[in-house]
C-alpha cells in the first residue's frame, strides 16, 4: 500500500503539500495540484485522517462522552452528532461518564489524550465551576443538553422546565387534578427542571402539590415500575402520573396493566422524551418531544463552524418541547 511519502516522492514536493492539496487548500497552485493528484493516481494512493491532518494541525476527530451507551435516548444523541460529523469528514470517538463526577471528568481527560480537535459532552455530575474551568484549555468544549451560563455560546440545550409544564398542563386540561409525578434523580438538571415545570403546571390552576405524589426514580423502566407500586401501596388517591421519561412510563405501564388497570380509562401516563418505542407500546405513549437527535446534529454543526470554519451553519442553542398527543391520557372520569 503506498504512502503519503511515496507520493510527496513522486511528484517532488514536500510532505505538507501533498496534505494541503488532499485538504483542498486554496494556497496550493494549480500546476502542484495536478501533479499531486497524478502521483496519487498512479500509486493508487488512499489519503488517511493522519496524513490529510498534516497541514492542518487537525485530527478530523472529535471527543464524546455521554452518561450511557444503553438505551434509546443517547443513542438518538450520538447517531445525530455522528450523521452530522460524518457528512462533514469528521470522525467520533465515544467514552462515557455515568453520571458520576470522577468517571466524567477521567472520560473527558481520555478524550483529551486522543488529540480531539473539540469535545462534545454531556455531564451531569461535574460542577458549572469544572465545566467554565475546562473551557479555558485550548481544546474547545460544547455542551449537550446543558445550560452554562457563562457558557452560553457553547452549549445546546432543552427547555425542559417547559416540557414539564405541557406534560402536567395537558392531563389538567383533561379534568385530572390528583397527578402523581415519578422524577428522575434530582441531582440531574433535567431532572429537577422538568419537575418545576410541573409545580407551575398544578400552581397556575391552585392545585396543591403533594409529596405523597411524588417518587424520585432512576430514568429507567424499573423507577416506573417501582414509582406505581410506591403510590399504590401508599393507597393515595390519583387518576394520572406524569413520568420524567419514556423509560419509566413504560415501567409504569407494564406494571399497572399486570395489576388490573385499563389504560387510559382507569389511569392516564404520560411520557417524556419520545423514544422511538414511545409509538409502539400499548397503548401508543403520550409524550413530550424532546429533539435529541436535531439536538445532536446542532452541537455537531457549532463544531463545525467555531473549529473547521464551516460557513452558512444555522445554529439554535436552545430548543423547545412540544407535546405529542396519543393513547395513553384521556379525560378524567369521575
């Protein structure tokens, strides 16, 4: 297999121009170009991501690290932070964090070590102060679903206080008043916001809110599963449940049809992120749109443009939910 060297050998230029002529520099002349080209063709020479970076000073890699590889969610993340990389000659190296402070920050040092020309992270245990620190090291940082203030024209994000105010709204405009709510850990910003949107849902309407109508889960099937049975061996009284995510609304799901209850006649659930099983469960899941996926292909586009200097890139640093409307709630039946 021929090498970047034969090929600078045989059209007798340097090193550097082959790799410029490979990355389309505008400073090469037309004369070299052609004659680069010729020797590429005649070796039958195939430009790697080592070579093409050469003059550039670039890896054409960029880092990523999320909480989790399992499940729907950051796997729409990642395909969309991929498909936009990958569209531009870009390639990903993926770690994660779970969510833990000492493996995000030991998954950001790895992507550091890997020479990424950026690194694109979605952390939840790591400090704002971490995060603003991190930023001023010389290997750009953009965040996924995460507001920074200071950070602001780095970060892509989801109003999510919003998301939990529509899930609430939409089940208060249907007649229900007694709504259980099953959280995500509340140490997870998405979290926490989605379940003050949900406060301001009941307040708007003077409705109370009630801690005995409250369960902390996990962002998993089992914190659905586990959310029912906690209300329903509490014996408290309610004809709705708002789930943090989709996972858990499936949990709850699964548990309340195996313990006798018709959905949605004798209790309405509602959902949050809409994954792509969210259309298929029984019955079809009403949910709140999260655009994980745009999101994802929105982070990869600033790196594209702060970095490598594409132009013409629209970017939009913070997106809206919007409820999507199907089976699983119907109105409240006294």
């Amino acid at each position: 297999m021929a090498t970047i060297y034969e090929v600078s050998k045989l059209a007798g230029v340097s090193l550097a121009t082959v790799s410029r002529v490979m990355n389309k520099n505008a400073k090469v002349s037309e004369k070299t170009r052609v004659k680069v080209e010729e020797a590429m063709k005649e070796l039958n020479y195939r430009p790697n991501s080592i070579a093409q970076s050469l003059a550039s000073s670039r890896s054409n890699s960029i880092g990523v690290l999320v909480s989790e590889l399992h499940g729907p969610f950051f796997g729409q993340m990642m395909a969309g932070i991929e498909s936009e990389l990958r569209a531009a000659g870009k390639h990903v190296i993926i770690t994660t964090g779970h969510s833990e402070e000492e493996k995000e920050k030991d998954g950001i040092e790895f992507l550091f070590s890997r020479s990424c020309d950026a690194i694109i992270i979605h952390v939840e245990a790591v400090s704002d102060e971490y995060l603003i620190e991190l930023s001023k090291g010389k290997t750009p940082i953009y965040l996924m679903i995460r507001y920074v203030d200071k950070l602001v024209d780095n970060c892509i994000s989801l109003d999510n206080e919003m998301g939990g105010y529509l899930a609430t709204k939409a089940l208060i405009d249907l007649g229900h008043k007694d709504i259980a709510y099953i959280a995500g850990p509340l140490f997870k910003t998405d979290a926490s916001t989605r379940l003050t949107g949900h406060k301001r849902a009941l307040a708007e309407q003077n409705i109370p809110f009630y801690e005995n109508l409250l369960y902390i889960g996990d962002f998993k099937e089992t914190g659905g599963t586990e959310g029912l049975k906690h209300f329903i061996n509490k014996k408290v009284s309610f004809s709705a449940i708002v789930c943090a995510n989709d996972e858990m609304a499936s949990g709850s799901m699964k548990y309340a049809r195996e313990h006798g209850f018709r959905l949605p006649e004798d209790l309405s659930i509602m959902g949050f992120d809409n994954v792509n099983f969210a259309n298929y469960l029984y019955p079809k899941l009403t949910t709140i749109d999260n655009p994980v996926y745009s999101m994802g292909r929105m982070s990869a586009k600033l790196v594209l443009q702060n970095v490598y200097k594409v132009e013409d890139l629209h970017i939009q640093h913070v997106f809206s939910p919007t409820l999507l409307s199907r089976k699983s709630v119907t109105k409240f039946q006294p």
